[in-house]
C-alpha cells in the first residue's frame, strides 16, 4: 500500500509512526514544510514543500497536490489539525487520515472564531480522524458531536525493547526525582520546582534525610532563565540539575538515572514519557489533567494528584521515598499495564488495520 504522510518531518513522532509503517511493508512518502528529516528511515521518499509555515499551509496546496497526482497514493495521513490540516483539506484526497495531537484542538480553536471555523472545516473534510487519547477525542467531539462518527483511538505506542529497566548502580545514597518535558508553562515545571521544595522541607522537620536528593529536569524551552532564577531565589541550585534536551535515544538511560518521575502539566494531551518511564519500572506522579489520568493507575503504577497541588506532589514524593519497597511495587505494575495497553507494535497494528478498511 502506498501511504503518503503530510506533517512535520523533524518530529519524532511522526518518524516513528514512518518508520514504524515501512517496516510494515508500506511504501512511505512523507511531505512537509519543515527542514530536517529527523531520524527518519533513509528509505523513505522525503518532499520539501517550497514555502515554509505558516503562509505555507496556504500557499503550498498546488505543489502537494502535484506531488499527491504523482504519487498516487492509497492513503493520506495528515498529521496535526491546523496547518496541515488545511493542506491535507486542500488537497481534497480521500481517504484522508487526519491526527489531531494536542494544541490543534484544545487550545488553537479558542484563540478566535477564524481559528475554530478553520479547526471544524479540516475535520469534516477528513475520513478518518485519529486521536491518541479518550481525552483528546472528547475534545474533538466538543467541537462538533458529528465527528464522534468517524473518530478512531489509537494511543502512540512505547517499545518496551528500548524503553525497560536498566541495573544501576546508587552513588552516595542518591535519590532523585526527574521529568522530560519542554520548559512552558503549560508542563508546570514550576510546580515541580516547588513540590521538590516543600519535599525537601518535610524531610528535614521529619529528621529522616539519610540520602542525597537530585531533581533532575530534563529539556528545554522559554522558560529556562526563569526557571533557574527560581531554583535561584529558592537556594536550590546544588540540588535541581537542568539538563538540555537530549536525544530520544538517550531517553531511556535518562529515565533509569531517577527514582521518580512527575509530570505537573497544567495541559496534556496522552502522556507518552509517562508512559516510557512506567515501561522502565519506575513509578509515576502526574497530575489530573488532559490524558494524564489514562496512563497512570492511581495507586498501583503511580499517583494522580490535582494540579497545581505543590504540597500533594511532595507528600506523594516522600511517601515513595520512605517505601524501596512501594516503589518496586509500583514500578513492575507499570511496565505491565504498558505491555498490557500501550505496545508500539499494538498501536501500528490498529493503524494498519484502519487503513485496509478505508480502502476496501
């Protein structure tokens, strides 16, 4: 089958979900107004679009649909609602895949009605519309209750051959909190900040400091400077280590060098590095937002706590501090109820499913 996928090729996740779909067999095309290729497999076709975003999503559609009559394709898989959404509607090719990711459909639409009357028109032109979470297909529903008719979940997978727990060995008694998040507002480092803070306080009334304590905050964004200053004017420079944004393929180490891993977002759509720290036997503290609740069981592979709650996450932190033995518990469950839910392998497979079905 040939598949032409439409989005932003320097993502990781669209790479995956190419690579993932060539080695299925397909022949894969991808086109995009994006430079860089990503880690995208050397065998798949690549097509620059001449304009770049965003007067591209506009002012490409005649070359996409030069590239798209050449092609020929079986499918088109459009990836994110908004501008390539209105490429993909453009190009008036069916049957079209339409992935909403996040942003495109929870905050883009509300920012004036011109952004909603563009959101609506993209999804009513698509076949198909796939989400990656209960939560994000709610919001596209919320749009329009018709678009509930041709909605597919399909969560983006982990693999569990990459993403696993790694023997380490502790230096020092060393106990470490971490996150792998971009450095905005809507993933509430500051939160963090502030609940490894008040941890950090309750171990010391509680006069149990027998380790060491690192948080480790891995990525980076506009938030940075601020961020530091905080650790700053909190005294917390030696005990918070900022770490730029890495490669995915050192993500898995990264995760295996923390006790904990929290996810504070004020705003999320799925919660894959969520889900890739569970898949490393670690347990989990997120907060009650967006897709977060979907990935973690509350009480058995990590905690939910409300957002904004500083005091909450610190007193989750200091009861898996004190117990090596919930930790462990919790860890195990969580790799497996991601080998249970959300295999890579699974994932590809209900896609691939999907798309033999829009072309019988």
């Amino acid at each position: 089958m040939k598949i032409v996928i439409l989005g932003p090729k320097n993502s990781i996740h669209l790479c995956r979900w190419a690579n993932s779909l060539y080695d299925f067999g397909h022949e894969v095309y991808v086109i995009s107004c994006h430079k860089g290729i990503g880690e995208l497999n050397p065998n798949i076709k690549g097509y620059d679009l001449l304009f770049n975003p965003p007067l591209g999503y506009f002012f490409n559609y005649i070359q996409l649909k030069k590239l798209i009559k050449k092609i020929s394709p079986d499918i088109l898989h459009v990836h994110y609602a908004s501008g390539y959404g209105l490429l993909g509607a453009f190009s008036k090719f069916s049957p079209q895949f339409l992935s909403v990711w996040g942003s495109d459909v929870n905050s883009f639409p509300y920012k004036n009605l011109f952004n909603k009357m563009i959101i609506i028109h993209n999804l009513k032109c698509a076949d198909f519309i796939c989400a990656t979470s209960k939560s994000l297909a709610e919001s596209v529903i919320k749009l329009n209750k018709d678009f509930a008719n041709k909605i597919e979940i399909i969560p983006f997978g982990i693999d569990i051959h990459k993403f696993k727990k790694i023997k380490r060995k502790k230096i020092d008694q060393m106990f470490t909190i971490g996150t792998v998040k971009s450095l905005e507002k809507i993933y509430g480092i500051d939160i963090l900040i502030d609940g490894f803070n008040e941890f950090l306080k309750k171990i010391n009334r509680m006069q149990n400091k027998k380790s060491t304590f690192k948080l480790k905050i891995i990525g980076s964004g506009s938030l940075n400077n601020s961020l530091k200053k905080k650790c700053k004017k909190l005294k917390l420079e030696s005990e918070i280590e900022f770490i730029e944004k890495v490669n995915h393929r050192q993500v898995p180490g990264m995760l295996n060098s923390i006790d904990i891993y929290v996810a504070m977002s004020r705003e999320e759509s799925f919660g894959v590095s969520v889900l890739e720290a569970s898949a490393c036997e670690i347990p989990v503290i997120v907060s009650e937002v967006g897709g977060l609740p979907e990935v973690v069981v509350n009480n058995k592979t990590g905690f939910i706590i409300k957002n904004e709650d500083a005091k909450s996450l610190a007193d989750k932190i200091y009861h898996l501090y004190c117990s090596s033995k919930l930790r462990i518990e919790m860890g195990a469950n969580g790799r497996s109820f991601v080998k249970s839910n959300y295999k890579w392998e699974d994932s590809v497979k209900k896609l691939h499913t999907l798309y033999y079905k829009a072309v019988r």
